[in-house]
DNA sequence: CTGTTAGCGCTTTCAG
DNA sequence: CTGAAAGCGCTAACAG
C-alpha cells in the first residue's frame, strides 16, 4: 500500500491531481515550471503510472496477444522474437498463450480475449481447429488481429506465411534432382493451409517433371511424435517403399531420421531426407540433410508490423493482405 | 462500444449492478434462481469481464511477467512452455520481456514491472548487468520473484537452475575420459553465475585427475558470435592447441563447430567437443557431439510454481529455496 | 495555466 | 436475499 500515484504527488505538490497527471503527460497547457517540479518528484519517487487505471480509462490496454501452437519449436520462438522486437519500440505489452495444439484451449483463449484485454492479436491457428466460429466471434468484435504462418484462409484478416507452395515445389524438385524417384511427403495436420499449400507444390514438381503422383504417398501424419514414427515405419518397410522424403515440418523429419535409422536405412544413401526446419544448425550438424528454412523472425516482424498498422488505423495495401515471404532451400554440400 | 458489462446485464434483468456480479461470482448470498437467469444471459451475450477494471479494484493481476534475455534459443523457449503450462493451469497471464542481453533494457523492464502491471516475476538476469539494483528495488515493492537459470547471488529470492557444478565437473571428465590432454573452457560473458559456477566444476574435475589447470585455456566469450568465431580460431591456432572444447552454452558450441572446421580440423579427431545444449536434436543429428541438457521444462514449471507459491503466501522450505535440477550428459555414441 | 468533476467496469462494504 | 454507493488510479471534458 505504499505505491506512489497520482495522489501522492499531488498531495506532495500542493497541485491538483490532474494538473500533475497532465503535466506528466507533456501538456501544453502545463506551466515548465510546474512540470519541471513534477517531473523532479515522480523520478525521486520512482513514480509509475498505474497501467491498469488507465487501460480501464481509455479502453485500451497496450497490450497484443501472440497465440501459438507451441513455442518449443524453432519456428515460433523465432517469430516472437521478432514479434516482442516491435512491440517494445511501440510501447506494447506481449502476452504468451499457447494452444498446444488443442481446439478447446484455442477456443477459451479466444473468448478470453474478446474480454478487452489486449488491443490486438496475432494468431496461429492450431492443427486441431476445423472449426473457427471463436475466430469470426473474435473479428467482430472488431479486435485486429493478424495471421501468421498457419493462417485461417477463411476469415478476412492480414495474414504472414512463407511461399509454401512455391517452397513444396522447390523441395520435390531438389529430391527430383537428386535422383528421387519414388517421394513421399509426410503431411502436417491436413486441415492447416500450410500442409495443403506445400503438398500442392509438391503435386506440381511431380507433374512437371513427370513423375506421377501417388496417394500412398501422402503420409497424413498426426501431433503424437509416436504415432508419426511408426507410420513413417510402416512407410519405410512397404514393397516399394519411396527413396525420398519431403517432411512438412521439423518435428516429422526428426521422426523420419529415427525410422530410417531403426529401419537399417541410411541417409542419404538409401533415403534423402528434406524437410522444413528452422533450425540454422541442423545443416551445419548433419551436412546430409537439406532444409527449407523460413524467415521466422522477419515473418514475427512483419506480422506485427501489420497488426500494429492497424491499431494505429493506417491503411493496408491489397498486396500486403496475404504476405508470402520467401522461404530458403538450404543445403550444405551436394549429396549426389 | 458495443461491449456488454455488468451494467448491461443488469439492466436487461432488472436487476442491481452488483447483484449480477455477486451472481457472477457465485456469491452465497445469492438465490439460486436469480443466479441462473444471470448465468444464463451472461453466457447468451458473450459475457467476458473487463480484467483491467478487476485489476484496478483489487489491485491484482492475475498475470506474471517473464523477463529473459533471448526466446530463440532451446532453453527458453522450453522454459516458456513449462511457465506457460502451470500459469494457465492457475489462471494466470504470462507476459513476455526479452532483454536481449542489454542492461538497459533490463533496467526500463524492471522498472516499468514496479508499476503493479503483475503480480510476479520470473527472471534470468541479462549477461550485461553487472548492476542490479533495480532488481533490488523491485524486491522491496515486494513483488515476488523467482530467478530462473541466471541467478543473482545477491539477492535473497528463490532460484532454480541445473547442476551447474555437477555438470561441468561431468563435461570435463567426460572429455578427459576421451582422452584429452588439454581442455578450453569456453565461458560465457563472465558476470553470469552459471559460467563461473560451471568453471568451478571444470577446475575441480581437472584437479580431481591430476591436470594443471591454465588460465589461458579459459577463454572469455562475449555475446557477440563473430567475435567469439575469431576467439576461438585464435585459441586453436596456437602453438599448443587444446584437444579438447568445453563450451558453457550452445552458441559457443556452434561457434566451435564453424572455428575448427573452418581450422581444417575435425571433431572428434582432432578436437573434441562437448557443450551445453537444449537441442534435443543435436546428437542425433551430429553423434559426434556430446551435450549436456538441461531440464529446461522443468525448470520453467518448477520455478513457476514456486512463484505461484509466492502469490498464495504458501511457505517455501529452506532448501527450495535453490533448487538444483539435473542435467543429463548426453552422448550417442562412444567415440573413442 | 490550474482545479473540479464525472466516469471507465468492477468489487465490496453498508443498508435494508 | 438485493440495492445503493464508494472507490481502485487515471484521463478528459468543462470551468474558471
């Protein structure tokens, strides 16, 4: 109870609390005088505003959200990096929820937010929401908010990715090059835009270098890391089983490099192996595997940027609706 | 302007203002009834309330703020999630703050967290604050804080780290086991705890099997990795190299790893490396590689929860007050 | 240039 | 069991 506030200085000052309050805001119509003496006593008493009164006051908190699957991922660790990067030189607050993944905590968090807490939000969605009434809910409540990587094509909001079809496409056609002639690609959730895009550009690479494209192939894998591995298996130890992965993301090239090496299969001799990773030291650890990294702190970046645009009621270019930031093909040695 | 309040639902029920909160909050006082028809209408219209005029009223937050030097790195980011679990388990905020190593920023952070915007604190102190007296300062708001990994001795609040002096002593053995005649310890910036107390277990070790132990082969590192590149090269460019690396943290490793190859020498050969890493993946990817891992999970529920202590004024024994998880050497294969 | 006052949305005495 | 009223700390009309 031994906060200072406003009433204390003014108290100490003989002045009126609003008149401190606007001298401490800078007003114009604030004597120097009396705004140096103000200034002088809230920096011996280490005075600092109350943030809460004035969120309640001026219906606005200063603060985002940053709503991820998980943050134990190099992606996502990255993204808010450069998420908090911004948000400390506007100002702002960065509040953490993680979804895990799940579609009734995705769904709490968002009612939640509709509470006023934060001003904005940036969001990822979560592999196991099919269902994104929370989210509309949420966007007519006129609270911006911005996708990022796995965005939710259905709701008209900004939204920040990486090329993933182009960077699907890319991939198959590095295994193509390779020598590949038999690619499976192992897919996120399928209801995530991400595993879909990317599976469309391996689609792609496969028609246009004329290969043809086989259901089999396409592993639909889960969130259980357990589960995956004995499905990649399973993949691994069929008749004609595929001499090229293309894994959607980190966590499914780790379980690829498990099966493969529990199956009696090297890489890349027997397998070649490339997967999303944004783990700058994977290819550095293990010159045989070839990455797709993303931009995810510049993709953390521009996502804020975008979401702080908004709140700041500046208009959004048409072309900056959907960013798509090029991703990396990154490959340590030819492994031919 | 469209948000529904308690005035809102009270005027819709006619009802008192404060009968409806005291509904909400199922007060005993309220009949049965009458808590229905609030309950009812207060899900119907999407009731959320406003967590900032609770705040102001009760003079508490429900949020903790985590203040790191850096998200994209394995530690704390899994961390992170330890924090995140058990905060949104007891219905708790996590605002995020990243230092970014600078003392500056570590400065305004804490003095900003004085205000009252939380109601605890987790903290690993920045590599550059030499300083911490607005860590003391902050103390004696009586905010509660728990240190996490990078402690500050001085300061009389609970902490949670790794074994640090277990684990360096293991690094060493470990390496002089492998056979090495000449160790460097690579430090981290040296105003951090955990580097001096990891020296302490490589010195020890090194005494314990009758190495000398030599000044030179302890090597400062900054948190600049270019500089650190070039420190190390110098390191094994001398005239009598050390054959074998001890890295305190995961840059230095990478660091190492980029110095010899880039030395024309490699590892294991020539040089043998074992660092402090949270890269699960690492070995796998790399055998290599030796690392020590640090529960970095747990430490963030651990250190949440003693946090969580704090703020429902349950007593902390004695010897919580340091606690000391263990962190496991991990090595894929011998290579002898 | 400064002070008075109302009110943001909520909880919590104090009255009935 | 319910209502009226005060007040958390701050800002912003409105007065002077």
């Amino acid at each position: 109870m031994d906060s200072v506030n406003l009433k204390t200085l003014a108290k100490k000052l003989n002045l009126s609390i609003s008149t401190v309050s606007r001298a401490l805001r800078d007003s114009h119509e604030i004597s120097v005088k009396t705004k140096q003496k103000v200034l002088a006593l809230a920096k011996a008493l280490n005075y600092e505003p109350n943030p809460y009164a004035g969120s309640l006051r001026k219906q606005a908190s200063r603060t985002i959200a940053v709503v991820i699957p998980e943050v134990a991922n190099n992606f996502f660790s990255l993204a808010i990096s450069g998420i908090e990067e911004i948000a400390q030189l506007k100002g702002y607050h960065v509040l953490i929820y993680l979804t895990h993944d799940r579609y009734d905590l995705e769904l709490s968090i968002a009612r939640h937010l509709a509470s006023g807490r934060v001003d904005g939000i940036l969001l990822s969605v979560s592999s196991e929401s099919n269902d994104f009434l929370h989210l509309v809910e949420l966007k007519n409540k006129n609270i911006p908010m911005v996708f990022f990587d796995r965005v939710c094509e259905e709701i008209d909001a900004p939204k920040v990715t990486t090329d993933d079809f182009e960077s699907g496409y890319q991939a198959t056609v590095h295994l193509i090059e390779m020598g590949c002639k038999s690619i499976a690609y192992l897919m996120i959730a399928k209801n995530l835009s991400i595993g879909q895009k990317r599976l469309e550009g391996y689609k792609e690479a496969l028609k246009d270098n004329g290969h043809d494209f086989e259901e089999r192939l396409v592993i639909n894998c889960s969130n259980d890391k357990e589960v995956n591995y004995e499905l990649i298996k399973g993949v691994l130890a069929g008749a004609n089983r595929p001499d090229g992965i293309f894994a959607s993301v980190e966590h499914l090239a780790i379980a690829s490099y498990y099966a493969c090496k529990d199956s009696g299969l090297s890489i890349p001799e027997d397998v070649k192996l490339v997967s999303f990773s944004n783990l700058e030291t994977a290819p550095l650890l293990n010159p045989s595997l070839t990455t797709i990294t993303q931009p995810a702190y510049l993709i953390g970046k521009e996502a804020a940027t975008m979401l702080f645009r908004m709140l700041e009621k500046k208009p959004i270019n048409i072309e900056d609706q959907h960013l798509e930031l090029k991703s990396m093909l990154f490959q340590r040695e030819s492994t031919a």
